[in-house]
C-alpha cells in the first residue's frame, strides 16, 4: 500500500515535492489556500542546481522558452535614465534563467497535472496531531484525514509551521522592509515592452515590469516593525497610502493608484526564516517556510526547488523516515545558511539607506563590468 502524504501550499517547493514523491511511490495529496494557483508576482530566477533538478524533471526546455529576457533601466524622480543594463547578461547571472513567476509555476503544475496526485483549492489545514505511526490532519471545513507525513510549503506565514513548531516570531528575522506588487496594465512607461524602469530613493524603491500584455508594479520602503495583519488587505492599503500618498515623483502616484484599486494586491513584509532543524517527528517543511532567504537574495525559488529535491530523493534512499529527515536537515543546512548570509547585499543595493549609498549604487549600474 502507498504511503499517503499531505504538501500544504501549491507553489514551488510543494509542487516540486508533489512531483518527486510521486514519482517514488507514495499516494500524494495537495492542498492549497488560494482558489487557483498564485501566478502574479514579479520575475524570478532559477539558478544553479535547480537548472539540473528542472532538467531532471523535463521542463528545462520549457523554461528556456519562457526566459524574460529584457533590459532594465534605472531612472530619477523626472524620468530621466541613469543607467541601462540587462541582466541576463552580465558575468555574475550567466547561465541563471529569469522568468516570470506565473510561467514558471504553471510549467511545474502541469508537469504534475497528469499524474496521480489530488490538487484540492480553497482549503487549508486548522490542526495537526501527531502520532506514531501518523499524523491527524483537520481541515478548516471540518473534515479529518490521516496521513504518513505532512509537509508544509505553505510560505513565510506557514501554518504547519505553526502547528508543529510553534509560533512564527520564534523564527522570523524582520529585515526593516515591506514590499507590495500588483498588476498595473495601465501604466504607460514610454519604453519598449520588455523593459524594467527602477526608481530609486534613499530607504525606498519602485520597479514596473513591462511585457507584452501588460505590467507589474512594485513597491519597496524600509520602516520599523509595523503592528500589521497581514490577513487584512485594508490595512495593507492604508500603509502604502501613508508611505506613498504625498510622493510626487516619478510614477509613484500611478503606481499607488494601481495599488489601492488592486483587487489581488500582495503586501508582506521582507524577512527570512530560521529554524535549527526543519522537521518534528512526521512533519517536515520545504521552501520559505523552512528557510524563507528573502527575495533579496534571488535564490527563493532555486532553494524551494532544490530542497524539496533532497528530501524526497533521502525519503525515497532511506527506509527509515527518521534518517531521512536528518540527512535533509544536516546536507542542506550548511548551503541555506550561506545564501541566506547574502541578503545585506541586496538589501543595500536595492533599498541605500544613505544619500551617499545611492549614488554609489547609480554609479555602480553604471559600470557593471569595471
């Protein structure tokens, strides 16, 4: 009889692992909060080893079809360019892939899709009691199921975290930011498509992504830790209003607007998740909920990726779960904690704290080849 294990979250460390634990044998179920699948948000990058795990899978091809290939181009507060690059092109992101986070979940959950494996929408997981030989899962509309393990990929604000953990304060490292994305189709740069416009100004950021049949918007501010739920959409929008509302420069008031009419507008805060071990007893957690690094470092994605890998690839070497989960947690741990030491460079890049920082960073974009 097949194991039957439960992934909490659809994006990419629980599909990926959705992908692999299928392909060894156990039964898999996956459940996810949202009605569908998450498909905005802005371009991302697949990097290193997740290239030879996408290849393994059989949708590298795929990606390389769907790479965002563009150039970027920094501005100031009159729209005037600073700096023109492409991304893809310089030395440091050879052979990286950059592609928008909707083509490359939807390449994943197709790759699942006709396989034996239950995708249930618009439900999550209310409790979780562990066993020896199981564990019990209650679902929010009532309904109780067993499972072999439970595994949580359900984001920085896991809940399986939660439950099997504790809470998510004991493992949070805010990094004094908060960021907010949505589609902004009607605003009209003035560039080709394919293009991103970065604006700068000291503790604050705005980007617009540009592709053939609309655009995403971004906005970046550092601030002290707010009193926030981030549950509540209002209240989301009432922080980008008092961050934003007088600023007149560049297209921030047409990126607010976007913003506060949104209705899928995604609001988090930037911080990254560290915990000693990733598993307690049949409970094991992948991606951001594991060890979120922040989009900073640009290697979220390749870390679901690659993580969820791994602790499929031991479950299925190891007979016994407990072995497994030790290996995952000792192998991995080292590489983590090395990307996730990478983030005081992005953030300084991205978000300068001083006048001076920034003009640094101009000049940098400037002259990205020295």
């Amino acid at each position: 009889m097949k194991k039957q294990v439960l992934i909490s979250g659809a994006s990419f460390a629980g599909l990926t692992l959705a992908y692999w634990l299928n392909k060894f044998g156990y039964g898999v179920t996956v459940v996810e909060l949202g009605k569908d699948l998450r498909t905005n948000g802005s371009p991302i990058d697949v990097r290193g080893e997740a290239l030879n795990i996408v290849s393994d899978m059989g949708i590298l091809d795929q990606i390389k079809a769907n790479e965002f290939v563009h150039t970027d181009e920094v501005v100031n507060a009159q729209d005037q360019t600073i700096a023109t690059f492409a991304i893809n092109t310089l030395p440091q992101y050879l052979g990286d892939i950059e592609i928008h986070r909707g083509d490359l979940l939807k390449i994943i959950y197709e790759a699942i899709a006709k396989e034996e494996i239950e995708l249930i929408f618009g439900t999550s997981i209310s409790s979780l009691t562990q066993q020896e030989d199981r564990v019990e899962v209650t679902f929010e509309k009532g309904q109780t199921k067993s499972y072999d393990f439970v595994f949580g990929a359900d984001g920085t604000h896991s809940s399986v975290r939660k439950f099997a953990f504790g809470p998510e304060v004991q493992f949070k490292k805010f990094l004094g930011v908060y960021f907010a994305f949505a589609k902004a189709d009607q605003i009209k740069t003035g560039r080709p498509t394919s293009t991103g416009i970065v604006y700068r100004e000291v503790g604050k950021q705005a980007v617009v992504y540009q592709f053939k049949n609309g655009a995403n918007a971004i906005l970046l501010f550092r601030s002290p830790q707010l009193d926030w739920n981030y549950r509540d959409h209002h209240q989301s929008k009432q922080i980008l209003r008092e961050h934003f509302g007088t600023n007149t420069n560049w297209k921030l008031p047409e990126i607010l607007d976007a913003m506060l009419k949104a209705d899928e507008l995604y609001f988090d805060e930037a911080c990254q998740i560290h915990m000693p071990d990733w598993t307690a007893g049949r409970v094991a957690l992948v991606g951001d909920a594991a060890y979120a690094p922040s989009f900073f470092t640009g290697m979220g994605t390749s870390l679901a990726i690659q993580g969820a890998t791994l602790l499929a690839k031991q479950l299925h070497a190891n007979e016994d779960y407990r072995i497994a989960f030790s290996a995952y947690n000792q192998l991995f741990k080292p590489f983590v904690e090395q990307v996730q030491a990478r983030v005081s460079f992005g953030l300084k890049v991205q978000l300068p704290e001083t006048e001076e920082q920034l003009q640094a960073s101009y000049q940098a974009l400037s002259n990205p080849n020295p």
